[in-house]
C-alpha cells in the first residue's frame, strides 16, 4: 500500500478562488472589499487563509460576527417622476 501524504493548502492567491470554488474573481474581490473575507497582502499578493476561506462558505467565522450579506447587486427598480397635471 502506498504512503499517500495529503497536504491541506494554507493559504490562497485571491486570483486562484474562482477555480476552486466557481465564483467568479469579481465576487472575491467585492466580498474582500465589503470586509467579508479577511485578506492579507504578502510581497504585493493578495492572500486568504485557508482557514478563513473555509469559515465563509461556511457561513460562520471566528470572530462570532455574522455573516456579511449578499454580495448581489439589489435589482433596480424605475425612478418614480411625478407627472404633472395642468
């Protein structure tokens, strides 16, 4: 029987989470920027902890806060104009 010897990564490029989880770079980088996903820049890289990563899709963290809310754009809704009667 082999030896298979399974590392677990810890750490990841924030330009290598949408092929590992299928969401897209512009996702990542908005939930990073909203505070969601803690982030640390290493030599000029933007890195996220394995541990971290795991905790959001999770939808629970270690600092006991709740989860941020949906990055999705609310829908737009048509400005009301008044329509003036004469």
């Amino acid at each position: 029987m082999k030896n298979q010897n399974v590392t677990q990564r810890l750490s990841w490029r924030l330009t290598e989470l949408p092929a590992v989880t299928g969401l897209s770079l512009a996702f990542w980088r908005k939930v990073a920027r909203m505070g969601g996903l803690p982030v640390r820049k290493v030599q000029g890289a933007v890195i996220v902890l394995d541990d971290d990563l795991r905790a959001y899709l999770s939808g629970s963290n270690k600092q006991g806060k709740e989860p941020t809310q949906s990055c999705r754009a609310e829908p737009q809704t048509e400005p009301q104009v008044a329509s003036a009667t004469a």
